[in-house]
C-alpha cells in the first residue's frame, strides 16, 4: 500500500501541523497551567530521547506535516533544544515555538540559524507584580527585555495572554493599545477548564466580552475585523492606523474544530488528537518495541471527534467524570 499523502480524519481535516511538547518541566508556575503544588516528576526514561523525538517528526513529515511548532512546559528549558531546533530545522517544515522567553537571549542563535520567524510568548499581565503573581516567579522584566530582542531581530511575535476573571481581564484595553505602537500580534485566550484549575467555569471571559471592551473604547468604526486563514485558531482584528494586531482564542464559547489541523505529542510520545480529548496513543512504546508507527498515526487521526473531544457542551459535564491532564502536561 502506497502511503498517503496526508493525515485526514472521517470529517475530511487534513492534519499537517504538529505541535511538539519538549518537556513538562517550566521555570514559572503559572497557576493556570499548573497545579500549586506542582506535578510529579518522573524518570528521565518515560520520555522522548532526542533521537527518538527526530524520528517521530520525520514520520510525521513523511505524513504530510507541513508545520511543527515546539511546546513544553516550557521547551527552552530541555537541556538538549539547541540540537533539536538545529535538526528540526533542516526537515522541510514552518518551524515555530511557544515560549516563556525567559531563556531566549541564550537561544537566539540556534533559533535564527533554525529557520524560525514566528514566536508565541506567553505574557499574562503588563503589570509587574500581578505577574509575579500569576506566574509565581519574578522574571518579568527579563522577559519584556526578550520580547524586544525578538522585535528588533525581525521575528513575528505573537503575544499569549491567558485572561482570567477578576485577575488580569482589565488589562484588555492596554494591551491592544500595545498593537497600535508596536508590530506584534495580542492573543487573549479564554480560560480553559483543566485537571490542576478545577474546573473553573466562573474564571472565564468569553469572546464577545472582549470584543465588546475593545469596540466601547476604540470604538466598532475603529475595530477592523481581519481575514483569518482557513486553519487559524484565531479572530483577527486590528485598529485602524495601528502597526500590530489582536485576535481571541476561544476554544470553548466560540470553537474553530471545523478546521481543525493540528495534532498534539507529548513529552512522552503520546498523541492527543485533540486539546480535550480523554484518550492518548503511546507512540513512545509502539517504537521501542519495533512496531511501524506510521498506520497508527492514520487510524488515530482518522478516529478524532467531530469537536471537542466528544464533549458536546462543557457546561452540562460533571466534573468527576472528567479525566485530563493538566495543561503543563499536554503542551497547549
């Protein structure tokens, strides 16, 4: 049997992007992402070598993926990511990387030599102390310093804001005024219930809420609405006359699974064909006991859910019933 030029689901989504979790491990502890007294750590063994996760992606690219964007935890903190991104990047792929940029001045080399030209950092607050708070660590100044090191090297930035009711959601206003004076891309992203949040459906600011503050200030005249590609997560706006742009992720109020393109690995060679889904392939496994790892990237895919995971509506769940890793874990 000839191999398939692509991986396609029963609802005919091409899947060509593939999200790579290099570790669990983080130098923050974003409450968000991870339970507050952390998770547990486990044998160096139980995840991907280097060469194991290079084979996996060259299976993948063999596959059809055109895009691989590396995750973590927070992956620049992966002993070894200076020869991953050096051997990432001479497949034939768009390379990307999400990040907390705080080790991005010692990395920027490798990453430029690599081929990336689109970073996400992820930045939750412009105030220094709620930050500090939210991330429960005190890198914030390093990480704006980073953040203009990337402006001034030419790389597509794109800034993550996780918004959380009631912690960090008046802050709205201030950071799309950062996209009038400045060529980067704000993302708010809808707080999301995981395994280490609880849960918490009361912490959440939907779609419609953000845009309603940012039309109230800048005025709907001013908000111009943006062509979004055929696979973004991602409503894109912008002010009129500003040099940068902002978009909302909202997976849960207003999902994209429609066009769904992406496939998730985790640290420990495990596919999540979907962020909600309950279900994992070890592919790690599969591999080092010899099995061709190819047909069961197929048959997965091809199982996925129409959308979210099968969870029709996250509002009528029960909670206890509800079996995910915490997103530190997953790799976003």
């Amino acid at each position: 049997m000839s191999k398939p030029k692509n991986i396609v689901d029963t609802f005919g989504r091409v899947h060509d992007y593939l999200r790579i979790s290099l570790t669990e491990r983080c130098n923050l502890r974003c409450f968000y992402c991870m339970p507050e007294d952390g998770i547990q750590l486990r044998d160096k063994a139980e995840f991907m070598t280097t060469e194991e996760l290079i084979f996996i992606a060259k299976k993948f690219v063999d596959l059809g993926v055109k895009k691989i964007r590396l995750t973590g935890g927070e992956p620049l903190v992966r002993r070894d990511f200076g020869t991953i991104i050096r051997q990432l990047g001479e497949l034939p792929v768009e390379l990307a990387i999400t990040t907390n940029a705080v080790l991005i001045d010692k990395y920027i080399d490798d990453i430029k030599s690599a081929g990336v030209k689109s970073i996400n950092v992820s930045l939750d607050s412009l105030k220094e102390e709620r930050f500090n708070m939210i991330s429960r660590r005190s890198y914030y100044t390093k990480i704006r310093d980073n953040i203009d090191l990337l402006i001034k090297n030419d790389f597509h930035v794109k800034i993550n804001i996780v918004l959380i009711k009631g912690t960090n959601d008046d802050e709205i206003i201030d950071f799309v005024n950062w996209t009038v004076n400045e060529k980067i891309q704000i993302r708010f992203i809808e707080f999301m219930p995981f395994d280490g949040n609880n849960w918490n459906w009361e912490k959440k600011i939907s779609f419609k809420e953000i845009l309603d503050k940012v039309d109230a200030f800048f005025g709907k005249k001013l908000v111009e609405k943006l062509i979004d590609g055929p696979n973004d997560t991602t409503r894109n706006y912008k002010i009129t006359g500003g040099l940068g742009s902002f978009g909302i992720i909202s997976s849960v109020t207003n999902p994209f699974c429609d066009t769904c393109n992406r496939i998730r690995l985790t640290a420990d060679g495990k596919i999540k064909n979907c962020l909600f889904s309950q279900s994992e392939l070890d592919l790690l496994t599969a591999l080092r006991n010899g099995v061709e790892i190819e047909e069961m990237i197929i048959e997965n895919i091809k199982g996925k859910e129409k959308e979210r995971g099968g969870n029709k509506s996250f509002e009528k769940l029960e909670v206890s019933k509800i079996k995910n890793r915490t997103m530190i874990s997953i790799g976003g």
